[in-house]
C-alpha cells in the first residue's frame, strides 16, 4: 500500500514549463536593436524642452503613445525604421544650431519668438505624422 501512494505521488509531479517561443523571439529583437532611434528620440526630446524653456513654452507630458514610440519605430524596421530615423536626424540638425543661437540671445525679439514657435509647432506635426506611421500593436 505504501508503494501505491509513493507512486501516485511521484508521478503527479509537474513537468517543467517551458517559456513561450515569442517571449524568447521578442528578447532576441530587442537585445538586437541598434537603439539608434530612442537615442535619438531622447535627444530630440532635449532640444525641444530646451526650446520650449527659451521661448517661456512649458513642457507637456507625453501620451503614452508618444512614450513607447522609439521601441515601437526600432521594431518596425525595414524602409520605416529607417526614414523615421532620418527624419529625426534631420529634426535634430534643424534644432541643434537654433537652440545654440537662441540660448546665447541675452534677449529674443518678437521675431525671434515666432522663430523658435515655428519651430516647436514643426517638430510637433512630424512627431505627429511618424506616431500615425508606426502600424497599431497586435493584441
């Protein structure tokens, strides 16, 4: 009798789980991504909070979508991934030289202003346009 019970016992022991294929293929995607897009993102995200400071625009805080967007571009890849990774760098040679020159200003006219409003109001429709790019997340 004390065999059965051992047996019974010893057999309803689980088997080891096994992690799913996807969550292995999705570490491997990330861990292969260059990140040259959220480095450039967050640069981005730099020079315009700097703008914003200079022309007395506060800083809005990001939607979540707006938030996950680098990953989200990095893992679009092909033609995508790269043309959202040039329009960043060329946002980011646009504001370079104007945050550089606007900073050093003692005082910006009126014109100067409008400049760097112009500025901000341009950076935001491209986000918005490479947002609207990125295809929605599959459930």
């Amino acid at each position: 009798m004390a065999s059965l019970a051992f047996n019974f016992f010893r057999s309803s022991r689980p088997s080891p789980v096994q992690p799913p294929e996807l969550v292995a293929a999705d570490a491997a995607a990330l861990r292969d991504m260059s990140l040259e897009i959220p480095r450039k993102w967050r640069m981005l995200d730099a020079l315009t909070a700097e703008l914003g400071q200079i022309a007395g625009v506060p800083t809005i805080v990001k939607r979540p979508e707006q938030q996950f967007f680098p990953i989200a571009a990095e893992l679009a890849g092909g033609e995508l991934r790269d043309a959202i990774s040039a329009e960043l760098t060329d946002l980011i040679d646009l504001l370079e030289p104007a945050v550089e020159v606007f900073s050093q200003a003692p005082r910006l006219s009126q014109g100067d202003l409008n400049m760097v409003h112009n500025l901000l109001e341009q950076v935001t429709a491209v986000r918005m346009r490479m947002l609207a790019a990125i295809p929605p997340a599959e459930a």
